[in-house]
C-alpha cells in the first residue's frame, strides 16, 4: 500500500483497544504496530529506524521494568516523535511536560 503509515502502541493491555484502533487504522489508512512492555518497544524503535511515524504509550505496564513516564524519556532520546500520547487521561501534565 502506498503511503502507508505506521504507528506504534507500547500497551500491555492492546487487546482492549485493538477493535477500535484497527477500525481507525482502515479509515485513515494507517497500520497499528504493538509491544506489551517498554523494553520490546524501545528495541522496535532501534531496530526499524524510520519505520514508525507515531508512538501511543500506555502510563503503566503490570510486567517490565521500564515504566510509561521513563519509556517517554527514552523513546524521545531514539528519536523526536510527532506525536507520544499516553494513553490515559491521569498525569497527562507532567507527561506533556515531559515531551516538551
């Protein structure tokens, strides 16, 4: 597909938005790319270099290490994203301070 775009969603709990996501994704012609923890998303992001236009990323992950705020920290030092919007609403300020 021609100007196919992707985007990648660090979430270990996708499955709930999937159905959603992969509605939108058709629509706007975009395909959805999923890691359940921060560390797998990190190595996307390395492994893929140019790859990935956007990151969603989830607040917090109930397996790994790394969690959504220092992820942010690390994804933005990969590269400056368009766009890294968590997921949820909670502590979305300190995040947006954060990507700032």
């Amino acid at each position: 597909m021609e100007n196919m775009r992707e985007i990648l969603m660090i979430d270990d709990k996708f499955s709930k938005w999937q159905p959603v996501l992969e509605k939108s994704a058709t629509h706007y012609v975009f395909i959805i790319t999923n890691t359940t923890s921060v560390e797998e998303g990190l190595g996307k992001l390395l492994n893929y270099p140019g790859n990935i236009q956007a990151v969603m990323l989830a607040l917090s992950f109930a397996n790994g290490a790394i969690q959504g705020k220092e992820g942010l920290l690390k994804i933005k030092e990969i590269d400056n994203y368009n766009s890294i919007k968590p997921d949820k609403q909670t502590d979305l300020k300190s995040l947006v301070s954060l990507s700032n």
